[in-house]
C-alpha cells in the first residue's frame, strides 16, 4: 500500500497550551480538510431525483480532488523552489 500524502495540518500554528502544559494536537489535516470543502459540490452533482447519492462515489470523489490539489501544490513549491535557486545563481556572491 503506497502512504498517503496528507498535506500536514490544515491549520498549523504554535503550540497550545491545557492547563499549562504544552500539547502537539495538530486537528485535521490537509487531506481531510480539503476532501469535506469538496463534498457538499460532489453531493450536488450526484443528488439522485429521490434526493439519495452514492456514498462510497461521493467520498472517493472528494479524496481524488484533495489528492490532486495536494499534488498540484507540491509541484508550485517545487516550481518555486527551482525559480529560487536558479535566481540565486545569478548573485554575484
């Protein structure tokens, strides 16, 4: 089974803090954020007229998006990533 690239936590940020101890609960994360932003769309193109929808259609749909916005984002950073670098080779020091 190949991993499954989760994007991190959709909302990263300083620690928190429960009374006074400091905790790493990171939420939800990017993956699943995504994919539940994509749903309410997916289930409105799927609506059946007896207003039913495929289940198991609609959750595959909504991770397949997620997948690709995570996959697209990656390819920016690295794109980006490789402007910088190519810009640093034309500094002078």
């Amino acid at each position: 089974m190949s991993k499954i690239i989760t994007g991190g936590p959709a909302f990263p940020g300083n620690e928190s803090y429960i009374d006074g101890h400091p905790t790493s609960r990171e939420g939800v994360n990017l993956r699943d954020w995504l994919a539940a932003q994509a749903i309410s769309g997916i289930i409105s193109a799927h609506t059946r007229i007896d207003g039913g929808y495929q289940v198991g259609l609609v959750v595959n749909e909504a991770y397949l998006v997620a997948d690709a916005m995570i996959a697209e984002s990656i390819k920016a950073d690295q794109a980006n990533a490789q402007a910088h670098r190519e810009d640093d080779d034309d500094r002078p020091f």
